[in-house]
C-alpha cells in the first residue's frame, strides 16, 4: 500500500516505475499488492527510484520486514555537534540581519539575536506566542498584522505545505498544519486547493510595515547536502536579507543598540 501511494504520488505508472527500478512489471504488482516479498535491497532501489526522503525510506523499509537505514539523531546529541557547531555559525555570520534554523513543518529550532531583535520591534517589544514559522504569520495576533505584502507571502507558504503533503501522504503533521493555516480568518478559499502548475517563488520577498517605517527583506534557503541522517535532511536555514539600504541601516542600529544594553 505504502509503495502503491509512493508511485501515485511521484505519477509513475509501473512500468516506469519498473523501469527505473530493473524489476519487471509483474514483479512490482506483486509487490505493491502484497503477493511478493521484496528483498531489502530491492527496497532500496524502488526508494531510490521514487526519489524518497530519508524518513519516508525507512517507513517503506520498516513496512517491508526491515530494519531502518537512516538513523535519527536529535541536534542536542553527541552525534550532531559539528553539524550543530556549523549552524550556530551561520547563524551568528547573518548578523545583523535575521536568520532562522527550521524544520520541515517550520517549526523555528534557532535563531539568531537579529531574528529576535526584529521580531519585538515589528511586535512592539512583545515576543511571539508561536514558535512555528507558519503561525507566526498566518495568525492576526502574530506577525500577520505587519506584513504589508502578507498575501504574497501567505500564499507563497502554503503553496510550499501543499507541495510537501502531496510529496509525503503519510506526513499527518504537515497535513494538520496545513489544515490549521486555512482556517485561520480571511485566507482566500483557493488556497484550499493546490495548484501543481504553480511553482512556489523561488525569492521570497517579505515586507515589515510598523508606525510609517517600512523593512523590506528577502530570504535564501540553505539545506545540507548527501544527508545520512534525518534529522540533517529535514533541516533548512533560512536567512534574510535587505532589499534597501534603510533596512540595512535600521537592522545596524537594533544591533548597536542591543549590544549597548546588554553592555
């Protein structure tokens, strides 16, 4: 079952799939309907066929009688400190402008003293009551209510959740998160559908605009390269920019400040 919502989802007939995996056709029916038993290395390569993420292979691997491949490490253990180590750093070199460690579902792991600078000045000294990206924005009482281009940037987000429910079926935390941000106030009803012609944008401009002071930023995604492990391939780091030389101005000055109080 697992196998047959994999090839529906990547739009493969099996004969494609088949094909890309060097298994007949007939075998693979077998398989996806529970009459063969796939050795683990065809398993592998069905996965690698359809592209799967790390977790998601070891979901199909566990489904088929096997032990799990990738391990899953938390980002406070031993295993990860360097990994850890490197993101810190990052973090730390987007001064004085705002960066953010995420997960898949957007929850905000890290971030750097710019992030939460900017954050209490657009919040006007508050802090935010999420701790989820998408929250922050989509609820009135958040950052919503001072994103002047908010339907762009709304829009380009969940364009991003539809993409990654229809690419994971079995991700019911994405699923449910997409479910909370629609019913949020005034999100247009065509959001409710996803749209596979439209690709979100790939530079996200986000506009801050607070008591006649605007702040204009747009981001860039950093993702980890050959992951081995899935907590690394499900990691992104998010790190914004200013469009204008007064953002880039106001961001400096919440930095001097800052290190002046804290001095």
């Amino acid at each position: 079952m697992l196998l047959r919502e994999w090839r529906a989802t990547r739009r493969l007939s099996q004969l494609d799939l088949a094909l890309a995996a060097d298994i007949s056709t007939r075998h693979l029916s077998c398989v996806e309907t529970g009459k063969a038993q796939p050795s683990r290395e065809m398993v592998i390569r069905l996965a690698d066929a359809l592209d799967m993420p790390l977790r998601e292979r070891n979901a199909l691997l566990v489904a088929a009688g096997y032990a799990a491949k990738y391990p899953e490490s938390a980002l406070s253990t031993p295993a990860l400190a360097q990994i850890r180590r490197a993101i810190e750093f990052m973090l730390q070199q987007q001064e004085p402008y705002p960066a953010f460690l995420l997960n898949k579902h957007w929850d905000i792991l890290m971030a750097n003293r710019a992030a939460t600078r900017v954050a209490q000045f657009v919040l006007r000294g508050a802090s935010s009551p999420h701790t989820n990206m998408i929250r922050q924005i989509f609820d009135p009482n958040d950052l919503r209510s001072a994103i002047a281009n908010w339907d762009e940037v709304a829009g380009d987000l969940i364009r991003h959740l539809h993409d990654v429910v229809a690419a994971a079926p079995s991700d019911t935390v994405a699923r449910a998160l997409l479910d909370e941000a629609l019913a949020y106030p005034d999100v247009p009803m065509q959001w409710r559908i996803r749209d596979p012609g439209v690709a979100p944008s790939p530079l996200l401009t986000t506009v801050f605009r607070l008591d006649g002071r605007q702040l204009s930023f747009f981001s860039t995604i950093t993702t980890f390269g050959t992951p081995r492990d899935v907590t690394i391939e499900e990691l992104h780091i998010e790190s914004c920019f200013p469009m204008d030389d007064e953002t880039a101005a106001f961001c400096k000055r919440l930095a001097h400040d800052d290190i002046g109080e804290s001095a």
